[in-house]
C-alpha cells in the first residue's frame, strides 16, 4: 500500500495537499485522510481544500486501497464547514449557483468512490463537514460534549447547499431532517446516533481505533446506502407520498408563525427537501438544491446575518480593549450579592460555567431563591438529557449561601444584584470592599445608575466597574461591561473575558444615562406611550412593531421591565437629556396603582397568569389612565414604527458622538442582543444604513413638527451626514 500512497501523493502534490491541510497515511489497505487546516484553530471547506480534496478523490478512485477513513487532527473541530468569507462575497444568483454545485460535485465524489468511506467525527461538524459525512457510508462520533453534527445555514440566512437538504432526509427522515435543517440546529454523538444520522458512538480515545475496524470490515462488505426506515404506522404514513404533504405544510406553518415570514431560507429548504425528496437521480436532486441556495445567499436578510456571525466570531478574538496585550484575570471564585431574580439568575449562570459561587442575602429565605431558581433551570437540563444526575450535583454544589461576608476575602469577584438605589448601592460596596481581598473586583449589575458615582465607595475604584446582564439571566445573550472612570484596563478585560466564559455576549460601555441599551430602549418605549395616548389600540400598537420583526411589542415590553421601573427611568433620561425625552404624560399615571405594574403583579397592559404566561389585553387600561376607547387605525405602518425606531437611531448617533460606544458595530451588537432587534435587518444601525441617513434626518424633522421637539434630528445625526 506505500505504493499506492506515494502515487497518490505524486499525482496530486504531497506538500500542495499538506498546504491545505490534507494529511494521507494508512493501515494496510486502509487509506486515512486527516485534515488539519494549517494555520487556523478550524478547517473549513474553502475553495483551495476542496480543489485539493476533490483531486485526492479522484485518485483514491483508481488506488488499490480497500476503504478510507475520513478524520481531522483538530482537537475539538472535525469541519467547521463552508468558508463563510466566499459565502459573504457573493452577489449574484450565477456565481452561488457555480459554488454550491461545484461543492456539491466534489462531495458527490465520496458517494462515488468504489470502496467504502467511514467518517470518525471528533468535534464539531457542522454545514459543509455534515454534508461531506452525509455521502460517506459510514459515520461513527463520539461522545464527547464538543462533538455537535448539524445544519446551523439557516441562521445565516441560506440554506445547506453541498446536499444537506437532499441527503439528511434520506439518512434521518423528514420529520428529524426538518428539525435539524430548519432551526439551523446542530445534535451530539448520542442524539445522533438515535436519529440514525451516525452509526456508532464511542468514547474520543476509542475513535481512531474503531472507525479502523469498521473500515476494515465495510472493505469486505463494500459500499453501501444507508436510507431512513420509519418505525411505528404514524411516521410510516408521514413519510409515504400520502403523508408528506402533512409534513411539509406542518413545517412551513411552524416556520411562519416563528419567523412571521422575515426569514426566507427556512421557506427554501422546505421547498428543497419537497423537491428533490424521494428523487433516485441525485445529481438532478443537487442540481435542484443549489438552485435554491442561489436564491437566498444573495439576499439582504443573509448578508445582515452572516455580517452579525463575523461580529459575535471577532467577539471571540477581542479582549475589551484597546491594548491587545492586557492580560484578564481568571475567575475561580465570585461572589454575588442579593437572591433576588437577577441575583439568583448571575449565580447559576456563574456555576454551569464551573464558577466558585457564594451568595449573600439578609435572611434564609431570601437565600432559598436562588437555590430554588438555580435547581428549576438544571432540573429542566436533566428532564431533557442534556445534563445527568451526576452532572446536576456538581452545579448545584457550586453554589453556597451566607448572611454574612464570610469567605469573601477568597473571591476573585463580588457582583452586587441588590435594589436599585445609588445610597443603598454605595453602603453595601463599601462593606464589600472592606470584607472582601485586597484586589477582588466588585461588579454592579446596575441598569441606570452611575457607575462612576458607585466607584467612589470603593477605596480602589480601579477594581470597580459595571456588569449589566439582562433578564433572565440565562437566556438574554447581552451583557454591557460598564467602564467607569477610573475602571482599569485590566478589570474591563476580566469582565470581558468572564462574560464571554459564560456564553454571553459583551459589549463595552462608558458609564451614561442608560449605557447604551437602555438608552435606546427608553425612546422607543416612550413613544409607544405617546401613541397610545393619540388613540390607537394596544393590540395595534404592539403588532405593528412585531410585524416590523421586533420579539415582542413595546407596551408588552413596558408590562416586562414594570411599569414603575419605566417611570423611573424616563424621568431620570428627562433631567438628563431634556426635550428629546421629554416623557409622555400617561407615563406619570401609569404608576397610581401598584397591583397593576406589568407582569410582576400579573397586570398591565396585558393580564398574565400565575407563572407570568401572558393571557389577554387588559381593556381597562384605557380607563385607569383617563382614556377613550381606542378608535384611531394605523394608516401608514412604516411611518408608525419609524416613529419608534427613529427615535432610537437618533439617541444612538449622540450616543456615538459621546463615546459611550465606539462603532455602529457595537450598537447593533447590543440591541441584537439585548432587546431582540430584528436580526434579519442587521441591527438599528445597519437597518438606518439601508433606509439612509437623509432619509431618517428628512423623516424625523416632519416628526418633529407632528409630534413634538422630541424628533428633532440631532446635531450628531447631521453631522454623520455631512461627513459621509
């Protein structure tokens, strides 16, 4: 067999191949390509691999070998997938087209190869890795928790485009294949192993080992196709010719009522896998796919997503600021002040990220909570097998509660979580400070109040700085790192670092009114109000901004954050901005009662359950704040959100110009991820971008004559326009 492999390595340029990471060896008449893109922490499928590995293929096709075994020297990666940067540059419908039926051709080669292919995937296979997989004949994983096989396309708005829509159905089923393709999802050794999208899972150590055996028996077998076998009379009529149409309008409604139709990729790939599904001529069914792809990798909604993919991935590189060389302290001990929902909420998050936590409250039962919310969050983990019982103790014993500040001087970091009062605040920093290590840094997780002013009850305010999570805590991806004035670098880059460590993403803020997220939000928010007093309904108000792509309406919204904490905040933008927050006056009643505050008292604008379900309009509202019946019709829908959106695009550019945030970038970053701004628009920002800024100025001056001072376009606005 050395024979063989020094021919393949001649015809196809032994360096050339190792130049893209392509590694050829063998076991006897068993041929093993592992790839190691050289240089990059992942191997991706970019044109200079696939070139290589397409004429690898075409040379294993006349070897001597007797199988192949498909493997990766990454630690953690087996294929990343396509190269998105080629995916990012294409602009018409003829050159996707040209590249995803180029790919699809050359992974094609593996279905043709005349000997058996076995995949031995360590790490994550995702988008062009699974679909390489897909036309093996066979796949082992293993069962290690960085092993995740998937299709993740549609959260960058295309769709699988190297045969993942023809192939996984095959493999899986339609009912399973949908549920990977359509929520960009990707699965574990185990569940795919119970999907039947892998034949095999064993432990990482055992991987090399056994895909070698297999091979070595599947050489003796030959090849093989392996298609979906339904099991149980409903999924064998489900996927008959007769129930198919069940599945594919069953997944285009779910689709539509997640997406309310703003995501066209999803839309695709069902018409993909009903095309081409069932089909015996695959290269006509690949054909029919990249057909598809060219559709949507050229729309604005897949450029907007696959620009936010490359700001959360430079997240990953940067460390908060300027100085690339400041080193982040690691955080092995952290404690948490005050139970409460966000207390309790930090603290777990903390601890499933195998941080040391001890929280401190006044008394027991202000304690129990955040055991008892950190238990409610792990209990779910356990239900849905992605923890184990062994697993679910050892997060739950890193937590410990106290009354007093005993183990404290131990801790790497104190977050305080306690009420929202400067006086309060400061009192209990300053006793933190006095029981805690010398260089513990102590983190508030204020929403509004000055993290400057807070910095002054510490006797180092260097180590002082702000942590702002949202609520909940661990489903919210945003936390804004809040720099006070004297906040080191250092401290910045640990919060940084540790904000990151918890899978969230950070954004860095100077210390103002708001920082930036709530900032922005309380225009939008205000202006809902403003709307709501002129005569429109509720119902209207909150659709018109959903039907714009927002995950909730803003009165909705107000019912969430309270309605006294909304009146508070609006009231401390006025003093601090003027006219441009001026609040609208229903803002001042909506707090006269204090068992109709929002969700926490189970009514607001909505009714809502005991678990905080929200059920239906609340129509007394319009009495409780000396209102008529609603009787006004939304004529304009675009101009009626833009009311609200434009608001916030003019409170970002001051924003801007005040360095409370140093690019457009971190301001969609945060409304993204902190409020849900529509995804698909790529962000306030970038959705301004789109409409252009003249437009927005133009707009805003007419608001301003309709509505009040509060549109008037701002001097920052108008200077980016003329600038530009």
């Amino acid at each position: 067999m050395s024979e063989s492999l020094d021919r393949i390595k001649s015809e196809t340029g032994g360096s050339a191949l190792q130049d893209v990471g392509i590694h050829l060896s063998h076991e006897g008449e068993v041929a093993i390509v592992e790839l190691d893109l050289p240089g990059e922490k992942v191997n991706k499928l970019s044109s200079p691999v696939m070139k290589k590995l397409e004429e690898l293929l075409d040379t294993l096709k006349s070897s001597d070998f007797k199988a192949v075994v498909l493997m990766s020297k990454k630690e953690k990666i087996f294929i990343a997938g396509a190269d998105i940067n080629e995916i990012k540059d294409i602009t018409t419908k003829e050159d996707a087209y040209d590249k995803a039926h180029g790919g699809q051709l050359i992974i094609h080669k593996f279905e043709e190869l005349p000997i058996p292919v076995v995949a031995a995937v360590h790490g994550a296979c995702l988008g062009g890795g699974c679909e390489m997989i897909l036309a093996c004949d066979y796949r082992i994983a293993t069962d290690d928790s960085a092993t995740k096989i998937g299709l993740p396309e549609t959260k960058l708005g295309i769709i699988p485009g190297f045969g993942g829509c023809v192939r996984l159905p095959r493999v899986v089923g339609l009912q399973a294949a949908f549920d990977i393709i359509l929520a960009g999802k990707a699965v574990d050794g185990k569940k795919a192993f119970k999907i039947g999208l892998v034949d095999e899972v064993v432990p990482s150590n055992l991987l090399r080992e056994r895909a070698l055996k297999l091979a070595k028996e599947a050489a003796a077998k030959g090849k093989r196709k392996k298609y979906y076998k339904a099991k149980g009379a409903m999924n064998v009529f489900l996927e008959s010719v007769a129930g198919r149409p069940l599945v594919y309008s069953g997944a285009r409604k779910q689709v539509m009522k997640l997406t309310k139709g703003h995501y066209p990729a999803p839309l695709k790939a069902i018409d993909a896998v009903k095309k081409t599904y069932g089909m015996s001529n695959t290269l006509k069914a690949l054909e029919i796919e990249a057909k598809y792809f060219s559709e949507v990798a050229i729309t604005d909604v897949s450029k907007n997503l696959i620009r936010l993919f490359f700001l959360t991935e430079d997240i990953k590189k940067q460390n908060g600021v300027s100085d690339p060389n400041v080193k982040a302290r690691t955080i092995h001990h952290m404690g948490v002040l005050g139970a409460g929902t966000m207390g309790g909420g930090i603290a777990q998050l903390a601890a499933d990220k195998g941080v040391e936590v001890r929280v401190k409250d006044l008394n027991q039962d202000a304690l129990s909570k955040a055991f008892v919310a950190a238990k409610k969050i792990w209990d779910k983990l356990k239900q849905r097998r992605k923890i184990n019982r062994y697993e679910f103790t050892r997060r739950m014993d890193r937590i410990s509660g106290t009354l007093d500040y005993s183990g404290f001087k131990r801790m790497d970091l104190v977050i305080e979580a306690i009420v929202e009062d400067m006086n309060i605040k400061k009192k209990v920093i300053a006793e933190t400070a006095a029981n805690a290590g010398e260089n513990t840094i102590i983190a508030t997780n204020t929403s509004s109040l000055s993290v400057t002013e807070m910095a002054t009850a510490h006797p180092r305010p260097e180590n002082f700085v702000g942590m702002h999570f949202f609520n909940p805590v661990h489903k919210m991806p945003l936390i804004e790192v809040i720099r006070g004035e004297k906040t080191s670098d250092e401290v910045t880059a640990t919060i940084y670092e540790l904000s990151k460590r918890m899978g969230k993403i950070p954004v860095v803020v100077k210390d103002g009114p708001g920082f930036i997220v709530n900032r922005l939000l309380l225009p939008y928010l205000n202006e809902a109000v403003y709307q709501l007093s002129e005569g429109y309904s509720i119902e209207d108000i909150d659709k018109a901004y959903v039907d714009f792509g927002m995950p909730m309406g803003p009165l909705r919204l107000m019912d969430e954050v309270g309605w006294d904490v909304g009146v508070k905040v609006a009231k401390i933008f006025h003093e601090a901005f003027g006219d441009r927050a001026t609040p609208c006056e229903l803002m001042a009643k909506l707090t006269q009662d204090p068992k109709r505050l929002g969700t926490k008292t189970g009514k607001g604008f909505y009714t809502y359950d005991e678990k905080g379900k929200q059920e239906s309009v609340d129509s007394s509202v319009y009495d409780f704040v000396g209102l008529n019946k609603p009787s006004k019709r939304i004529e304009n829908k675009d101009d009626f959100v833009h009311r609200g959106v434009f608001a916030m695009v003019n409170e970002a550019m001051i924003a801007l110009d005040e360095g409370i945030v140093d690019s457009f970038d971190a301001v969609d970053l945060a409304m993204i991820m902190g409020t849900g701004f529509p995804p698909f628009r790529g962000g306030l920002l970038k959705y301004a971008e789109s409409l252009g800024f003249n437009r927005i100025a133009d707009d805003l001056a007419v608001f301003s004559n309709n509505y009040g001072k509060r549109f008037q376009p701002s001097e920052a606005l108008l200077q980016h326009i003329k600038s530009s």
